[in-house]
C-alpha cells in the first residue's frame, strides 16, 4: 500500500447506498458507498458547517442537514446551493480525498 494511507473503515461497515463519518490525522472525513465503489469527502458543509453524515444521501448526493445545499460525493463539486443563503451565499465544493481498497479495508489518503 502506498504511504500517506490509513484505514478508515472495513468495506462491511459501510453497505451499499450508505455513508460513516470517520476522523483520521485530525480531519472528519465522510466515506460513502455509491454502487459499490467508495469515496471520501470533507464531512462538514462548506455553508455554514452542517454535519454531513446527518443529511441525506441519494444516488451520489448528499444533502446538507442544515440548509439544504447538495453536493456529489464522487467529485465534492457543489450540485446545488443552500436552500437559505443566510449571510454566507457563496459555497465551495468539498474537499476530496484518494481511496483504495486493501482486502476489506478502505483506506484514505489524508
């Protein structure tokens, strides 16, 4: 396995259509399942720091808890903008991280 990788999660942790919120070196990172390939993203909104890990995830989106902003977990781009833009309207896409599979393991690269 090439360094700069940790593990974060086993495969068996995190189902198909399913997300977990881990912390690794000190980053909340969110590692979703989506038609059985794995990713990982920043787990906090870049809005006004929603936790992810409590919204809901369809397909490859998940939408913030908070405010209603959408993003794609397989790229962290910005699908749609909070629904109340409150004092902060611009938005960034989310942070992303590289993951491999080693056996059962999902490892990320921080």
């Amino acid at each position: 396995m090439e360094s700069g990788y940790v593990r974060a999660a086993g495969k068996s942790e995190i189902v198909l259509g399913k997300m977990k919120k881990v912390t690794l070196d000190g980053k909340e990172v969110l590692i979703v399942n989506v038609n059985g390939y794995y990713y990982a993203v920043g787990s906090e909104c870049t809005h006004f720091g929603g936790d992810l890990s409590e919204g809901v995830l369809e397909g490859n989106v998940v939408t913030c808890p908070n405010h209603k902003a959408k993003f794609d977990v397989t790229s962290g781009k910005v699908v749609s903008p909070p629904a109340e833009a409150l004092s902060r309207p611009d938005i960034e896409d989310l942070p992303t991280y590289l993951v491999k599979i080693d056996n059962q393991d999902i490892m990320v690269k921080v």
